[in-house]
C-alpha cells in the first residue's frame, strides 16, 4: 500500500536544513507506520475507493499561522499545536471511501490536511524532555487517527485515541524516554 505525505512550508525559517529534512522523514515514518498497522482502517477504505493507497497534506507553519487556522475554522482565537482537517466522514476507524475521495493528480485516496505549528513542536518536545521528532511524530499520530474518525472529547474516547497514538509510536521507533 502506497502511503504518502504531501508537505507546505508556510515560513522559510521554522527549522534549518537538516531539522526539516528529520522532521519529515519523522513524519513519513508515522504515517506508513499509522496506515499499514494492524487495525488500521486505510487499506479497506483504499479497496472501497479503488485506490492502491492514502496521502495526506501536511502544512507546517508558526504559532501565529496555526492561531489564525483555529480561529477561521474553529472559532478559538489562540495557538494550538496540531489541527486536523478530515476529508472522510468516519467513526473510529469505521466508514467508506468512495472513488470521489480519490485525489485525481496522483489516484490515492485523500484523508485529509494536517497544521503542525513547528514552533510549538519545538517548543514542546523541550518542554517534555525529548526530541523534535517523538513530538512530531507524535502530531503526526495524532492527527492520523484524528483523520480516521477518531476523537478525545471523552475520557474513554481519549484513552482510546492515546492507546492508538502510543502503539504507532512505539512501532515507529518512537517511545517516550
């Protein structure tokens, strides 16, 4: 199965050369490590589409960037760390695909757009004590199931969602320190 990324960068300067060049490869990791995982719903949702694959956009930019993202389209006129923009109407994990989903440039199956505020990703990783790329790819895992229907608004529903995000992490080479 065919699993890729498309990136934007909104600034130039949200990281240097090889910081870029780590973070991306972070966030591919995740996101083939997220669809191809056992459970994952992308491989039938692909088969219902009649596409041999997912891709997602990934746009990083600043703090101020992703504020004015949450506030058009959140209503909530502050910085956050990740926003998810879901294309597919799922339920944890269940739904279809239909061949309408299916990005005509490229034939696979479109689940959506991702912000990461690059600033806060740093920001946080030194918070927690560990690297740019556990913190983005824990965004990045994040987001995922945030794309395939999944959510946190109740304690179940956010054990459920950091057990998930865990488990890909954890298969991507990505634990917690």
């Amino acid at each position: 199965m065919i699993c890729k990324c498309k990136f934007l960068f909104e600034k130039r300067k949200l990281m240097d050369a090889a910081q870029k060049k780590s973070v991306l490869n972070t966030v591919i990791s995740v996101f083939r490590t997220a669809c191809k995982r056992e459970g994952s719903p992308v491989p039938g949702l692909c088969a219902g589409a009649g596409s041999p694959g997912a891709v997602i956009n990934v746009i990083f930019t600043d703090d101020e960037g992703i504020r004015k993202y949450n506030a058009e389209y959140r209503g909530i006129d502050r910085p956050t760390d990740v926003l998810s923009f879901p294309a597919l109407d799922l339920k944890n994990g269940t739904g279809r695909a239909f061949s309408h989903d299916v990005d005509p440039e490229n034939g696979l199956l479109f689940l959506g757009d991702v912000v990461i505020s690059a600033e806060r990703a740093f920001a946080q990783a030194a918070e927690y004590g560990h690297s740019i790329e556990r913190e983005t790819g824990f965004l990045t895992a994040h987001s995922f199931f945030h794309l395939t229907g999944y959510d946190h608004m109740t304690p179940e529903d956010e054990k459920i969602m950091n057990t998930l995000t865990e488990s890909v992490l954890r298969q991507a080479g990505l634990e917690r320190n």
